[in-house]
C-alpha cells in the first residue's frame, strides 16, 4: 500500500457558520495519500488554495483539524443569507422584544420557540405558536460575526422558516409581540420532533 503522505488544506481554528476565512484560518496538514476524504483540497492539486478561498464563507460550521472542500464554502458576492439557507426554507427577520432574547444569551445557531403574545381588555394571553426554530442571525450579526459568548439584547432575530410558518409568524407580528424562549441543546437536535418540549 502506498503510504506517502499529501500536503491537505485543513482548518487551523473552528469556522462558525457564516465565518469569513482568513489566512490564519487554513493550513497545509499532512495526510496519507491513501485516506484522503472525498472533496478535500490537496497541495499538489491546488497550490494556490489558501488564496483562493481567502474571503469565503463557510455554509456549514467547519472544525479546526478538519479538511476544508470547496462545496462548504460560497463567495461573497452572493447574498449570504440565501446562500446558507436550505432548500424550501426562508428567512425572516421578527421583530421580538428585547427584554425577551434571554438576556442576550440567544445566538445566531440557537434553536427556540416562539411565544405569541396577544393583549386584550381582560389581560394578556400567551401561546406557543412555533417551536425549534433556528436562529440565523441576531439584528445584523450571524454566528460566523459574533465575537463574544453573549451579544447584547436586540429587537430583531432573522429565523429559518418554510413557507407556512412564515405566513404564522407574519400573521402573528399583527396581533401581538413575539418572545423567543431558548430550547436545550437535548431539545434543539435537528431530528427533535416537534412538540418534544411539552411532553411529560
């Protein structure tokens, strides 16, 4: 078996979703020739890979030591946005209170549900009207941009959405206030059945 080793363009630190790729973010590791993983970009294939993916954004997050492939990352001179969101999915921005973001402890990432708000002369009524909604971004800034653990409360939080709950979350934004509640990372799994947070 051939056990001489390639020169792999990997990530030096971990890549957040929506992170912009420097320099110091790739380096040349060495692989054995015989395992290097599908996609991945090898020195004598693309010498020049460093400078060419400089500037790019990741679509998926990308974890220090892993090989960077092309297809995880896109340029910028696409919308960003549209570009990271999945097919059939769209992105909305919701107006919420501030005082409701956890505290500024709701990242761009995070998975929540939204809590519909409505007052009326006998008071108010709350209800849960989405649940395990992704977060994209918070006012302007998206998991790849936030440089510290807590961003201060803000009032705007882009979700991914399909279409239908679009429609709820717009019809909602007429009637009353948005709340997001933060789920566990247990609850916030991509395969997380709806409706798990209130199951006893």
């Amino acid at each position: 078996a051939d056990q001489r080793n390639a020169q792999v363009l990997v990530a030096k630190n971990d890549i957040q979703l929506g992170g912009k790729l420097s320099r110091e973010d790739m380096s040349w590791a060495d692989w054995p020739q015989n395992a290097i993983p599908a996609g991945a970009v090898t020195q004598e294939a693309n010498p020049t890979a460093e400078e060419t993916f400089e500037g790019r954004i990741a679509r998926a997050p990308i974890f220090a030591g892993e090989p960077i492939r092309p297809e995880r990352l896109i340029n910028t001179d696409k919308g960003f946005m549209a570009a990271i969101l999945p097919k059939g999915k769209r992105a909305i921005a919701v107006s919420v209170e501030a005082e409701t973001t956890a505290g500024g402890f709701i990242l761009p990432g995070d998975k929540v549900d939204l809590i519909l708000t409505r007052k009326s002369d006998t008071g108010a009524l709350s209800e849960t009207i989405l649940e395990n909604i992704r977060v994209l971004a918070i006012d302007q800034t998206t998991a790849g941009e936030q440089d510290k653990k807590n961003l201060s409360p803000k009032r705007t939080a882009t979700l991914e959405l399909t279409l239908a709950q679009s429609e709820v979350v717009a019809q909602s934004q007429q009637v009353g206030t948005i709340a997001l509640a933060l789920r566990s990372a247990q609850d916030s799994a991509d395969d997380a059945e709806p409706g798990d947070s209130r199951r006893r």
